[in-house]
C-alpha cells in the first residue's frame, strides 16, 4: 500500500458578542487572473533580480513513507545515481532523508547537461516499449481514463496526494483522465524550475505519448506547486509550452540565475 499524506487542521472559533468585523476584501482574483498576475510580476522582475521566490512551505503536510513507498524511492534514486555517477551518502531507509537524497542525485544528474541531454538520460532509464504494443494497443477513452484512475495509487510517494479529475480535451470530448497534483512533492523539495520540467515533465510526457501511444500532458503550477496531468491530451513541445515561457528561476533554487528568463535550465546551456 502506498504511503499517505497527512494534513493538520486547525479549528476556528466562532465571533463573539460585538467583535468588530473587519471591511470586507476584495473578491479572490480566478484561477487564470492569479497566473497572469504571477507571470506579470516574472516580466516586471526581469530588469533586476529575475528570480521568484517559492510559494511559502504547508507545514500540515506530512509524508508517511510505507515500506512499498521507499522502495520506489531507493530503485528511483539508484537509477537516477546510476545515470549521474555519483550517489548522495544519505540513508535509504528513512523516507525524508531518501527523499532527499534522491533530489540531490537528481541535482548531480542536471550538472554539465543541457536541457535536452538531461531530458535524454532519463528517458534512457524508462523501460524500452516495442513497437508491436502501440498497434496492439491503440489510443482509446478507456485507456486514458484507466491510466488516470490507477496514477494516484503508483505515484503518491513522488508527487503526493492527488486525485482523478474530469476534464475537457481540445476537441470537446470530455472524460474523467485528469490528475490534479495537489502540492507536488519533487517540486517543492528541489525548489528547481529546471529539475520539475527537464527529470520529470518532458520526459514522462515523450514516454507515455512516443512509446506507449498515449497522450500525456503535464501542466506544472509554478505559483502553488501543483500539477495537472491530461492523458489524452497532446502536449505541446517545451519551446511552445505557454506555462513555461515566462518562468524565471526560484531564489531559493541553489542553481537559480538572477539575469535569465526563463529558467537558464530550460535552455541548451550546460552551466
């Protein structure tokens, strides 16, 4: 079984007697307004410092890795060592301190790589699909609400909590093969723009749509560090991505640049 996300909550009394209430705020900007006042202040930034500072940290989220979730940790951390050549001296068998040290051998994998080599060596490391499956199994409906139904139980241990979602393709077909990531675990923990999309986005979407035939797109919320993942949907390429084009480093990201947008890892620089 996999591990569970644990949240804390807090209660809140009730006002009493007379309190003074505060004037009441101003209405919540939507979903859409918020991430074009957050690409704004990306834009707005770029003659100085460019860097963004990281959503602030949920301190009622608690990872409860069981013995399944760290053993999906060592295999992803000693694949991604392999690959780098270089393995993080922190234990396996705790699962933050794991979690950590795959990070760091994620971070040791970027190194000396442009964006497109570090997104070649991870596909390297998936299994090689041939090319008989994707004629015996085509696209389908089913197929991309299958994949969506069974994600949250496989991936839980690298992203966190998350659920199956309906959602509406660009040809109006509408299906329940959405994944919302609520707060993804890897991207708050390498604080890495680069990291998020070159280890984990662009290379699991070239998986699953080149060999397996399905359809993935993957949409990271740099503001919340959440995810939505549409199988189904073609993604388009990293150069076209609209998410990505004007998302400058986090401040806090140890390989962060103050004069680059986007992120200078997300180009074919190898710093």
């Amino acid at each position: 079984m996999s591990g569970s996300v644990m949240r804390s909550r807090g209660l809140q009394g009730k006002p009493q007697g007379n309190a003074i209430r505060s004037p009441p705020s101003q209405p919540p900007r939507s979903k859409h307004a918020s991430r074009q006042h957050f690409r704004h202040q990306c834009r707005a930034s770029a003659d100085s410092d460019a860097r963004v500072p990281m959503p602030p940290g949920d301190e009622s989220v608690r990872y409860t890795d069981s013995a399944t979730d760290l053993a999906f940790i060592g295999m992803c951390r000693k694949a991604y060592g392999n690959l780098a050549g270089w393995q993080s001296p922190r234990s396996f068998d705790d699962g933050e301190e794991s979690f950590r040290g795959m990070v760091e051998v994620s971070r040791a994998l970027m190194r000396g790589k442009s964006a497109q080599e570090q997104r070649d060596a991870v596909i390297k490391g998936f299994p090689e699909v041939p090319a008989w499956f994707r004629q015996v199994f085509p696209y389908s409906k089913w197929g991309a609400e299958l994949n969506a139904r069974i994600t949250p139980a496989f991936f839980e241990w690298l992203v966190g909590e998350m659920e199956t979602v309906e959602v509406t393709l660009p040809d109006g077909t509408v299906q329940r093969s959405g994944v919302e990531i609520k707060r993804c675990r890897y991207l708050a923990e390498s604080g890495c723009v680069g990291m998020c999309v070159n280890l984990c986005k662009a290379p699991t979407q070239t998986f699953f749509t080149e060999q397996l035939g399905m359809p993935l797109t993957m949409e990271p919320d740099f503001e919340t560090l959440g995810c939505k993942m549409t199988f189904g949907k073609v993604p388009p390429t990293v150069d076209e991505d609209e998410g990505l084009r004007d998302m400058p480093c986090y401040a806090d990201c140890p390989a962060s640049r103050a004069d680059v947008v986007p992120c200078h890892k997300l180009s074919e620089s190898r710093e």
